[in-house]
C-alpha cells in the first residue's frame, strides 16, 4: 500500500527556529509546531506536535487566562501525567483545538507547573484525536508539516 496524497489539500505548517541550552552552551534547533485555535478558530497559539505523546497538553495558567478553568472542581488536580520529566499533576477536560477549517473536541490536560515562554511550549499536540483525524506528514528537510484530512 502506498500513500497517495495528490487529490488533498494539506495544511501546512512550517517548523519553527528556537535557541536551546545544553551540556554545550547556546544551540539554534528546528521545531515542527503548528498554529492552532484553541476554544475559537480565530485565537490561535503556536504548538508543537508530538508523536511521542498520546495527550494535549498546556498550562493551567492558559486556562485561568482563558476562563477555561472555572469547570475544574475545587481541591486537587485529577490526573497525574508521567513524562520525562517524572510526574505532573493535571487538570483533565475537552476542549475545541481549530486546525485550519478543521474544529476537534481534543481531551486536553493542563498541567500546573508554572510555564515560562523560554521553557515551554503554550500548547502541546498528542496523538490522540489529532492522528485519528489527520495525517501528519513531517519533511524536515522543507521545515513543513502537512496535515492531510484523512
């Protein structure tokens, strides 16, 4: 079986320069992020698509900002992410994520480390949902990534 994409129209997404320290010092990397809507196809925000993981990921902080919040019961986060850097804690819900014309219901976990715009990523894509719906295309050596509707 072969992929033929010819008869779609991808979104297409460029990859993203960011300067990163390491055992080093300064490094210049390329990231593949897309701009997505988040709760409005109109407020959008960069994220980094991550094969790696099967969650969306963000920041509580986004969510108070947003007013996405208030829907969080009172007391203590409800799930805990595991990742490289060992536990989160999360709040967990839906939200609509926009990529291009395209609005998904995306489980969304917001985790509540502090986030720090040279740290971090506003938003991060998982699989779930977004690889069900799309084929994501990567070609690094363009810095795009195509997004084709499946």
């Amino acid at each position: 079986m072969s992929l033929d994409y010819s008869n779609k129209e991808p979104i297409i997404f460029p990859y993203k320069e960011f300067e990163i320290t390491t055992s080093k010092g300064k490094e210049k990397i390329w990231r593949p992020l897309a701009l997505v809507g988040l709760t409005r196809k109109d407020f959008r925000f960069d994220a980094l698509i991550d094969t790696g993981s099967d969650k969306t990921i963000s920041w509580l902080q986004l969510a108070q900002k947003l007013g996405l919040a208030e829907k969080f019961d009172e007391g203590e986060p409800t799930e805990m992410l595991k990742g490289l850097s060992g536990e989160v804690p999360a709040w967990y819900n839906h939200a609509s994520i926009w990529i291009g014309e395209h609005r998904l219901n995306v489980p969304m976990y917001w985790i509540t480390q502090e986030y720090t715009m040279d740290k971090g990523y506003q938003i991060i894509l998982g699989g779930k949902i977004i690889f069900d719906y799309f084929d994501v295309v990567f070609r690094k050596s363009e810095k795009k990534v195509y997004f084709y509707k499946k």
